[in-house]
C-alpha cells in the first residue's frame, strides 16, 4: 500500500475502496493481504498467468507471491513456504489451490502437476464440512510440499495432514453438516454402487439429520461426487479400492443407525439385530454376532481372569461412535497414503521445495470445545513464527549487524503459548495429566487448571466446566466438557479384533496400523475403565509433536505470507465491516508489518554472496579487493541512494525494490553472454558437424558400396541358378512337346499308314478273289512275290504324290497372292503360253500315242492270256516274264508324274515373276532377266523330255514287238488282269 500517513482509518479506507473494486488483493510489505470476495472475479486464469510470469503486471495477486517463491528458490537454491493464515471462512483453502495453479503452471510438463491438482476435491470432500461461519471449512490441517527438478519443473509432491476433526463424524451443530463426503456418495452414487452399499438418502441417517442441514446453496452434490470419482482414478485409486473406500463411508452411515435394547434390571444393553447392524456386518465383512457383542460388551483382565462386561447405554454408544469415528479417521490417513505413493513417482529430491500450509484458521463459537482449543493453539504457534520472522528476527538481525535502526514495538503471543506449553503447569499438560488419573473428570479438570493458572494474565476461570484463554485474535470461552474422553481418543481392543477379523482388506489396515502406532501397555485409569492393551499418545501431546515438526520445517524455508480477511460473517458479496476487518488487521499485526517493512530493509545478501553474485558487473578489475570493497564498488557504479542501503558487519540491507535494477542488469548482461556463448558454441557445433557429416558420409559410402557388391554377388548367383533352373525346365518342356509331337506322328503316321495298307489289301483282296475265278476257269497262278512288289511300288507312289500334293498347296497359296499383279504382263505370256501349251500338246500326245501303244499291247496280253488248260500247263511260267512290262509301266508313271511336276514348277516360277514386276511381291531378283532365264530352262528340259519321251516310245515298241508274236497266252492274261483291276 502506498500511503502517505499509515494509521487504521487510512489502511481500513484503502482496503474498502479496493474491494468494492472488486480488488481482493492488497501488498503490506511482505505480507499480502487477501479479502474474501464471496463471489466470482475476474482475476484468474491462464492470461493472468502468462502476465504474472512475463511481469507484465505488477499488481498484488497470489500468482505474484507463488512466481517470488518459485524465482527465490531456483536463485537462493533455498526452500520456500507460503503460509496462509486466517479465520474461518477467510478463504484460505481457495487461496491455496490459486497458488498451487500458478505453481503447476509454471512447473508443469510432465503430467504430475495435473495429479496435484486433482487432490484438492478429495481432500475437500473428505476433510472438509459446512460450519456455521463458513460453507467449505476445513476441519484438518494440510501441508502441501512440491518438489522441483533442477531446471525448475515439478518432480514430485507430499501431502501431511494435522488433527482431523473425528468429533464432526458422529456429531454436528444444528445448521451445520458432517464431511461433504457422506452427503456426496447419497446424492451421487449410481443405481449398482448404491444397490451394493445398501444407500439410502441422507435424511435417513442418524449421523447425518442430527443438524438438518443437507444441501448446501449453489453447489450439487451429485456433480461434485462425480468430480471426486475421476480425482480418484486420476490419483491412481483402482476401482476396486474406491468401492471399498465407499463401502467404509457406508458402514460409517449405517453404525450412527444401530440401536440399543435394554436386557436386564441394570440398565445393561444389546445392539439389536436390525437392518443397521446387518448393513454393517455386511459392509466390514464381519461376523454379525462378533460385531454385536462388540458393541454391546467390553473384555478386560484382570489379574489372570478374563472379565467380560456389559455395557450400559451412554457407554454402549460411546463404544459405537468410536468405532465410526476411528474407521473414518483411519480412512482419511490410509486416503492420504494413496494419495502421497502417486504423487511420489518420479519424484526426484533436489533439496528444492515450496511448500503450502494451508491450516484451520482462528475459531471462537458459542460453545467451544476441544477441537477449537487445539486449533486455536495452532494459530497461536503460527502467529507466533510470523511474529518472529517479520518483527523478532528482523529486528534482532538489524542490531546484531549495526545498522542504524529505530525498533517497532509489537504485541507478542508469548505469554499465550507459555500458556499452554509450559510444563509442568501448562494447559496441554494438566490435560494429559487429568486423563490418566482414574478418576478424572471434566470437572475435576475445569478446577485444576483454575487453581493452578488463576495467576496467568491470559487464562481467566469461569464458572463451572469453563475457561476463557486470551488469545492473540481475541478472548475464547472453552466448555471442557469432552476433553478427556476426546483427548484419550480410545478405541477398545475389542473393537480392534472386531476390524483385524474382517474380510475386506481396509479394516483389516486399520487395525494394523493402529496396533503398530500404539506405545506400551500402561495401567491405571485407562486399564480399569477397560481401555485397549496398548494405548497411543493423547492427542493433544501427538497434535503438539506434528506443530513442532511444522514449525522445525518451516523454520528452514524463507516464507511468504499471505493474510486472509473474512469482510462479513454473512458469507455475502459487497459487505464490508470495518469493524470486523480492522479486529482481523490487528490480530495478525498487519499495521506493525507495514511500518517495519517502510523502515525496515527487507531484502538483505551476505558480502560474499553479493559481490559473487554481482561482482562481474563491474567495468574495472575487481580481483584483488575483499568481497566488501566489491560490493561497495558494486552499489557506488549503478548509483544507489546511500538511504536505500545500509551496509552490516557481514550484510548488505536494501529496502524495497533496490536489488530488483542489479537484478535486472544482471540479467540483461547474462543473457547477452549467454547469446555470444550460444552463437560462438554454435559455430563450433555447425564445424564439428560438417566434419562428421563428412566422416559419415565416407563411412556410409564404404559401407553402401561393400554392401552393394555383396548383393550384386549374391543376385548374379541367383541369376545364375534361375539361368540354371529355367534352362532344366525349359528342356524338360520342350522334351515333353517333342515327344508329345513324336507320339503323335507316329499315331498319324501309322493311321494314314494302315489306311493305305488297308486299300491296297482290298485291291489284294479282289485280284486274289479274280485269281480265283481264273484258276476255277483258268486255272492262272499268280505269284505272291509279283503282287508284294506291285504293293511297295504303289505305296511308293502314292507317297511321293501326296508330298507333290502339299508341295503344290503351299505353291497355289504363293500364287493366290501374286495373281492380282499378273494383268499388265498378260498379253505378253499368253504369247509365252501359246507356244509352251503347243509344244506341251505335242508331248502330251506324244505321251498319249506311247500309252495307247502300251494299252494295245496290253490288250493283247491279256486275249493271248486265255489259253487252254492244257497249253497253259505246257508253257514254263516265271515272274521275268512280267519285268519287262513292268518296267515299261515304270518309265512311263514317271514321265507323267516329271510332266506334271516340272509343268506346276515353271507355271509358278512364271507367275512369282510377274508378280515381282508388278509390285505385289519384294524380292531382290531382276524379274526380266529371271523370266528369260526360266525362258531357257524350259526350252532346255522340254528338249531333253521329248527326246526321253522317244526313246522311251521306241524301247516300249520293242518290247512289244518281241513279246507279241511268240506269247499270245501271257496277252490274254494281261488283258484279263488289266480288265480285272480296271472293274
């Protein structure tokens, strides 16, 4: 706050104005203070995050406090804390998940952020209740430690808790409600888990319509159990865990709904077997008779006897509530323990952290009872490290350095925690003290802390059971009544085994863990009244332990503190109370913070460390002088006003904002190395890696190049063996089309063959039929050997044709193709032809005469053939008289079968020729000279087949001639033979 004169009206004004601002937030020196809105506002959120962070806003937030922490911890290397602090209903839980946001922002990457996040509905609904100053009242104490890595993100984070109200479990205020956990599962669990849990609406436990109170304005419970449900699994809770973890908030329902009957004359009771004692036997998983005799009776010892003792009606309840108390306090630790196992994977310790205290704040109700003495007492020990951290320790660092310092007078709460620490006549002492007595009372400990603390000027006895402590928020009544029984916090060993010998696995940890954290057996009151065999700490001396170890802690990080402000106890928007804001100002000393923070030096840095940490700034060579002298040196160049300093015997001491200009040259000058580093670092990285990259190139290229030729060497082997294969499969292919073509010729062959054979037998068949006819008539022999070379002659022959045949198809083919080109030379070979087809008629009848010669002489064969029986037996018959005919026959088949050849031949070669003129047809010949050429090897051949021709003529007429007069017998026979085949 920037004001002119600092008193009350001026900081209760400025407070004021902002607030109807709808700026919550207000800077007093280190210290920011944060009112409570009651409403939404507009000043959060990932933008205003990204400001905060670039610091590009200056205005006080609780993002600016959590970015100075996260900025001193990774610069100082020093564990940090924010501790906010405040009254009921100030809104201290939302101020701690505001800078957990900011701090998951800034550290997050690597998803464990989110994880922590996700704690707060769970620690909310099972932690926190409805109380009649506040809708979302923590009712336990929480310490939130965040681990960081060494480049600043979140590594890791621990949860610790303190002094869970188990009172609220059983019973509440009327107005109020139990922990929003109990009415969330009723509205929200789905119809199976419900049908499995044996739920009914909130209304219908005893537990929970003891305030009636059961919903809670603008906020759906339904919603908000779904809300838990996925923090739950995001927390790495299985499902399996979860329903029983829902089964124990059940069995906690159902035991505020068991009931009592009386059983005998003195007032002893049972637990009746009704739907409430069924529903939890069911839920524990234990036996329902173990479990009502637990309830209805209590074991002890004593001496060697084992003595089993009924239970009246108050005490059977208390045995009830007890145990409902203990199973949910034991949930809540083994919750926490879940919680803590996730949030711990990964984690990496650095010895850097900031944690979060987020506590009960300062409490005075109507009726105060043991819950608020020990939260009090914990506002009190925290009131107490503010003070010494901002007004004892300042002040005594400022004259232990001797530096000139006016001293703040400020209200110390001293005497207050004397009040309740010392020994051995201290509050928390007489307590433990009355509760081991046997036969202690709440009364009978109401009347000895006023015999032995009349003389304390902050403890006032009243009247009856009660006592006022002034405390540093203002004086609190306390009604004693409870204290005992609360601190002892008893649960009967029975009650233990009835947990140890249920089914399910969470009772069973419970008794475990509550076995394992007792100490030894002790005797007296506790042992009569039938307590358990081993007996923890009192709760008041654990809750003082765990304050301590808070404290020890907190002690050893720099702290940032951040005041809550309740405006109203109406919990409304826009209502500001100046009187109640100006009590809350003056309670946690914000008006003695301000003037020592105006006059006081806050920031403060050993010489050693400033000269280190700014020495390098300096334009001239500091190297000889002392870490003083630097710093001197340091101060005098950048021109800081001597009243903005002051320079102690091992310090520096700067008021606000000083070190903020070294800062900021330091950091432009770093970051102005660091861009020559990283060019220079650059260059030599872009050098080294052409090298490699030229050294792996080489490499790679050898490699490549070995790997190529061993693939080429291994697919010209494979191109090798294909070679190989295709070869071998090729030949075998052909082998068997060869032979497939070889079956079939020969098939062919031997068809065409037996036809032919065939024939000729037939002709056999009628000449040997004539033969015969003859002999019975003739009685003409022919022999065999004469008609079996007949036979091969004609087969000969008409083999020899058949090949003419398909020389002379082949040929017509050639010629069908040149007939169109033979028109422009026709007139000149009709001339050709006329003469060829005259000199062809000539042989042709030449031809004619000679076989009209051979037919005449056959004829008279065959009549001189028919002679007599007689004659013919006369007559020496052999084949050498059929050869010369034979071969006459011969000569003359032969001619005819050259003419006709010869004449196709010429006839084709005529036409080829022509065509080859005309174009029709390519070949390289000369057409001219070929026809002229063909012109003289006819004229040749048909000079040589006319003179063939004749002589031909003349040795078949002398054959004649010399057969014909002396043989008429064998021309009969011809003639007969020759008509014989000719029909």
């Amino acid at each position: 706050m920037q004001l002119s004169y600092l008193h009350e009206p001026s900081v209760l004004y400025n407070l004021q104005y902002r607030y109807n601002q709808d700026i919550i937030y207000t800077k007093a020196g280190p210290v920011l203070i944060a009112i409570n809105p009651f409403k939404e506002v507009p000043l959060y959120g990932n933008a205003y995050i990204y400001a905060y962070k670039r610091k590009s806003v200056e205005s006080p937030h609780v993002y600016a406090i959590a970015d100075t922490a996260i900025r001193e911890m990774i610069r100082d290397e020093i564990n940090q804390s924010i501790i906010i602090s405040g009254e009921s209903g100030a809104g201290k839980t939302e101020t701690a998940k505001i800078a957990m946001q900011y701090l998951a922002a800034l550290g997050g990457g690597s998803g464990i952020e989110y994880e922590i996040l996700k704690t707060n509905p769970i620690l909310e609904a099972f932690g926190n209740a409805k109380t009649s100053r506040n809708d979302n009242s923590s009712r336990f104490g929480k310490l939130i430690e965040i681990y960081f890595s060494e480049t600043g993100k979140i590594s890791g984070a621990k949860i610790q808790t303190f002094l869970l109200e188990k009172s609220r479990v059983v019973q509440c205020a009327e107005g109020e409600r139990s922990y929003h956990i109990f009415y969330q599962l009723c509205a929200g669990a789905p119809p199976a888990l419900r049908e499995k849990l044996i739920l009914k609406n909130a209304d219908e436990y005893k537990y929970l319509s003891q305030c009636n109170c059961y919903e809670i304005n603008r906020v759906d419970d339904a919603e908000q159990f779904r809300i838990v449900m996925e923090a739950l699994d995001i927390v790495h809770v299985n499902k399996e865990d979860q329903e029983s973890v829902f089964a124990m908030l059940a069995a906690v329902l159902w035991l505020g709904n068991v009931s009592f009957s009386v059983v005998d004359n003195e007032n002893h009771v049972e637990a009746v077997e009704d739907e409430g004692l069924s529903a939890v036997a069911h839920l524990l998983g234990c036996n329902i008779k173990e479990l009502k005799l637990a309830l209805s009776t209590r074991h002890m010892r004593v001496g060697s006897d084992d003595i089993v003792q009924k239970l009246t009606l108050p005490q059977a309840i208390d045995t009830r509530d007890a145990l409902a108390k203990s199973i949910y306090s034991c949930l809540f630790d083994w919750l926490v323990e879940q919680i803590n196992k996730s949030l711990a994977v990964g984690k990496r310790r650095t010895g850097r952290s900031i944690s979060i205290l987020d506590i009960y704040g300062f409490e005075s109700f109507d009726r105060n009872s043991f819950e608020q003495f020990c939260i009090n007492y914990a506002n009190e020990r925290l009131q107490q490290h503010f003070n010494r951290h901002l007004f004892k320790l300042e002040q005594e660092e400022y004259v232990q350095d001797g530096i000139d310092w006016a001293k703040v007078d400020f209200e110390d709460n001293q005497d207050c925690l004397n009040l309740f620490e010392k020994k051995p006549l201290g509050l928390l002492s007489l307590l433990d003290e009355e509760s081991t007595f046997p036969n202690g009372t709440d009364l009978t400990f109401a009347n000895k802390l006023k015999q032995h603390l009349f003389s304390n000027s902050c403890f006032r006895g009243e009247r009856g059971r009660a006592f006022t402590v002034s405390h540093f928020a203002g004086e609190v009544m306390y009604d004693t009544t409870g204290f005992l029984e609360k601190n002892r916090d008893l649960l009967h060993l029975d009650s233990i085994q009835l947990l140890c010998s249920c089914t399910c696995q969470l009772p069973r940890i419970f008794a475990s863990n509550m076995l394992r954290q007792s100490e030894k057996p002790i005797v007296g009151p506790l042992y009569k009244s039938g307590g358990a065999d081993s007996q923890k700490l009192s709760v008041a001396t654990k809750f003082k332990g765990q304050l301590f170890q808070l404290m020890q802690r907190l002690e050893n990080t720099t702290p940032h503190f951040i005041r809550c402000i309740k405006p109203n106890n109406f919990q409304s928007p826009g209502i500001y109370d100046q009187g109640l804001v100006l009590q809350q100002l003056r309670c946690c000393g914000v008006l003695e913070v301000v003037r020592i923070s105006r006059s006081g030096f806050p920031t403060r840095m050993s010489h050693q460390k400033f000269a280190r940490r700014y020495g390098f700034l300096l334009l001239e060579n500091v190297a000889a002088k002392d870490p003083l002298g630097v710093s001197v040196a340091i101060l005098h160049q950048f021109n800081i006003q001597p009243e903005m300093y002051q320079v102690g015997y091992t310090k520096l001491f700067f008021r606000t904002g000083q070190i903020g200009v070294l800062e900021d040259t330091r950091n432009r000058t770093l970051h102005g190395i660091l861009r020559v580093q990283s060019s220079f670092r650059g260059h030599q990285a872009r050098l080294y890696f052409k090298e490699l990259s030229r050294g792996i190139a080489n490499l790679q290229s050898f490699v490549r190049g070995e790997k190529t030729r061993k693939e080429f060497v291994t697919l010209l082997q494979r191109h090798r063996a294909a070679v190989v294969i295709q070869k071998q499969i090729k030949g075998r292919i052909a082998w068997k089309k060869f032979v497939n073509i070889h079956d079939a010729s020969i098939t062919i062959q031997s068809a065409i063959r037996g036809w032919l054979v065939r024939r000729c037998s037939g002709d056999v068949v009628l000449l040997q039929s004539a033969r015969k006819k003859d002999k019975e008539s003739d009685d003409v022999v022919v022999k065999s050997s004469v008609l079996a070379e007949l036979q091969r002659r004609v087969l000969k022959a008409e083999a020899a044709l058949r090949d003419k045949e398909e020389e002379n198809d082949i040929l017509r083919q050639r010629l069908q193709q040149y007939e169109s080109r033979w028109s422009e030379y026709e007139l000149k070979m009709k001339s050709m032809e006329e003469v060829w087809q005259k000199q062809m008629r000539s042989l042709q009848s030449s031809l004619s005469i000679a076989k009209r010669s051979l037919a005449i002489d056959d004829s008279d064969r065959n009549s001189d053939a028919s002679v007599n029986l007689n004659d013919d037996r006369d007559f020496s018959w052999d084949s050498n008289g059929l050869r010369p005919m034979s071969a006459g026959l011969s000569v003359i088949s032969r001619l005819a079968g050259e003419f006709e050849q010869r004449s196709q031949v010429f006839g084709d070669d005529a036409k080829f020729l022509v065509e080859v003129k005309s174009g029709q047809a390519e070949a390289t010949l000369n057409p001219d000279r070929e026809l002229r050429r063909l012109k003289q090897i006819f004229d040749a051949w048909k000079k040589d087949y006319s003179s063939r021709l004749r002589e031909t003529k003349v040795i078949l007429h002398k054959l004649g001639n010399e057969e014909g007069s002396g043989d008429k017998m064998r021309k009969k026979w011809w003639g007969r033979r020759n008509s014989s085949r000719i029909n």
